[in-house]
C-alpha cells in the first residue's frame, strides 16, 4: 500500500526490498526458525544490495539515504521473515550509534562490514535485575589505564551469539547517579572473559536471545561511546529511531498475512459460496485492513520527523507499542480464518503470531512507551509518581 511518503526513490528501494524478501528470504523461513539458525550468507546479499543501514553516511558503507529508507525495507523484509527483519533493526541501531559516537576510524572499522552484511552488532542494556528499569544498572565499567574493565550480566540480549560487537551500558559513577552514572561502550564479542547463553524461545530463533557474561573483560578505552556518564544520556536517543522501525517490521508482517487471508477467503467456499461472501470473515479483514494502514502511516510519520530533525518521541513509542499488538491481533485473526490449516505448522501463522509476540515484550514495553508518550505530553513533573 502506497503512502504520501513514498517518493519515487523510496518506491524504487521497495521494490528491491520486496524482490529480495520474496526471493531469497521468505523460502527459508520455517526452516529456519525450526533451526534456529540465522543465514549470514543471505545478510551478505542484502548487504551487496544496499540494504543495510542505508542512512548511513557513503564513508561507512551507506548511502546518506533518509531515515525512512530503512523503514520501507524493514516492512518488505519482515513480509518474508519477521525475525530476519530484526537484523536490519540492530544494524540502523547499531550503526548511528557508532556513526554519532565512535571515533571515526573506529567507526569506519566495524560500519563498513556492518553495512555490507559482514558482521552484525548487539545491544546489550538490560540486565536480570533491571527489567524496564534500563537506568538501574549493576554491571560495573572501571577504568584502569587506557582499558576499562567490565564485570557483570547482560540478559534478553538479541542476536548475543551471532554479534561480532555489542554496543554495552555500564556503571561508571555512583548508583544513586541513576542514568548519569551510565556509559556506553562498544565491545568486541572475542574479548577474553566473555561468554553467552542462548534461551530456548516462543519465537524469533533464528536471531537468538539469551544472556551474556563478562569477568574481568577488559576493552580498550578508546571504543567509549560518547563521553564517560553521559552514554545513557546521549545514546539512548537513537531508541526512537529503532521504535518506528519495529513499527513497521510488525506492520511488514500482519500485512503479508492479511494478503495472504484476501485471497484464501475468495478461494474457499463454504454452503456454496467464498468465504469472502460472509461479511463476519470479510469486515474482520476489513478492519486490520484499516488499521494497519494507520499504523504504517503512524510509523512513517515518525521516521520523516526525524528526517526533518522535528520531535518525534512520543510519536515514536506510540509506534513501539501499538503495532506490535496489531499485527498480533490480526494474525491470530487469520490463523483462525484458515481453519485447522492455519493452527498447523506447515502455513507460518503460527511461527508469524509467536514471532511478533516477543516484540509486546522487548525494546520496551507497551507500559513504558505509555509512560514516555504521556511525559511528553504533560511533562514529566506532571507524570512523576
């Protein structure tokens, strides 16, 4: 579906999106789920296609494109695989983070395979006693020299075994200091002293979540991300970015499962007649049909306030929290309409519905993105408990 947005540029970068995502990545996607295994070849050939992190100056693998350029590309490619998607999440991410904050021959470094489908990068914030609370860290980050040294967990960490780097929070000052005691701080995976976990999950498998832990780990200071006590500050700004992106990776998918639903429904009949006919099956889909045309709007409307540098965080958690229970409710509504095919394994709404479940839960939850959009809105003294 078309929208005021798409210029003849952004349509031209869809329709590369959308040619990839139904080529190469939407045949092996249960597999890959049942697997659990992520396909790092497949990310080279959406690298060699620019699809990777396309906001990114041309210096690190980019294309200086807007912002709205990964939006449109998250959409097509979680049409194929909602949880591949992900790995265009963590790149945009990742990747301003380093573009703003790195040293620059660092960032040319780690950009540069980041953009050409070579490496994938982490986030690693929450921590087993933090929860939503992302400002309440325990992992201590201690200077010693022209080294930190990192000791403590990081848990839910996306992607934390496939990720040649993690972009990490720590404590640096005192805990009463809350987020101005926190830095950022970008760390090579095959440092001594790390080692990781994996969760067995509902869903998003092929990416991985599990934990990771670090003792004595020592990464040299000179990958400090912004300035010591300011990270948190400063780096968590990029989150709105990646909001409106998983906006649309959840749009991406409830979208292609209603395409799909369309056509089962004039294909079927029952009593003599498609299922189409039935207005209780028709006017269901109609429903997600209008909504989801919302949402996308919704999204791409944050993703151009922050191409035009105009504010855009409520708007953003706005995008965090209600897509993702959207596309929940609308594939549950067409794994239904399918009958026992669609509650079997071998159509993906099932693997669809158990996918975009973890995003209600991860990167913020739907509490959270409420409370940012009502401080926004009121102020904070007016929210403050």
């Amino acid at each position: 579906m078309k929208t005021i947005f798409d210029t003849e540029e952004l349509s031209q970068i869809r329709d590369t999106a959308r040619k990839f995502a139904q080529d190469r990545v939407a045949p092996g996607y249960l597999q890959r789920e049942r697997e659990g295994k992520f396909d790092m070849g497949l990310l080279r050939d959406m690298g060699s296609l620019g699809l990777i992190a396309p906001e990114l100056p041309e210096e690190f693998g980019g294309m200086g494109a807007e912002y709205m350029y990964s939006g449109v590309i998250i959409e097509e490619i979680a049409r194929a695989d909602f949880t591949f998607g992900y790995s265009s999440l963590l790149a945009s991410l990742n990747g301003n983070i380093l573009a703003k904050f790195a040293r620059k021959e660092i960032a040319a470094e780690w950009l540069n395979k980041l953009t050409a489908g070579e490496i994938m990068l982490s986030i690693a914030l929450t921590e087993p006693k933090g929860g939503s609370d992302a400002a309440n860290l325990g992992l201590r980050m201690e200077r010693d020299g022209d080294h930190y040294i990192l000791n403590g967990e990081k848990t839910s960490i996306s992607a934390n075994q496939l990720s040649a780097g993690t972009v990490l929070f720590a404590r640096t000052g005192k805990p009463e200091e809350k987020a101005h005691g926190v830095s950022a701080i970008l760390v090579p995976m095959d440092l001594p002293g790390i080692t990781t976990s994996k969760f067995s999950n509902m869903g998003q498998n092929s990416v991985g979540h599990g934990s990771i832990w670090f003792d004595n780990v020592r990464v040299p200071a000179e990958y400090l991300l912004g300035e010591e006590g300011r990270g948190f500050v400063q780096v968590m700004q990029g989150f709105d970015f990646s909001r409106s992106l998983i906006g649309l990776q959840c749009v991406g998918v409830a979208q292609q499962s209603l395409d799909e639903t369309w056509a089962y429904i004039g294909e079927r009949k029952a009593f003599g007649k498609p299922l189409g006919a039935f207005q209780g099956v028709s006017h269901q889909l109609a429903d997600f049909e209008t909504r989801l045309a919302g949402a996308r709007l919704l999204s791409m409307n944050a993703l151009w306030l922050k191409d035009n540098n105009l504010p855009h965080t409520a708007e953003a958690a706005m995008t965090k929290w209600w897509p993702p229970l959207l596309a929940y409710e609308a594939i549950h509504a067409c794994l239904l309409i399918h009958g026992h095919a669609g509650y079997a394994d071998t159509l993906p709404f099932q693997q669809r519905l158990r996918d975009v479940l973890g995003l209600q839960i991860g990167d913020g939850t739907a509490h959270i993105m409420k409370n940012i959009i009502a401080r926004e809105r009121a102020g904070r003294a007016a929210t403050a408990g």
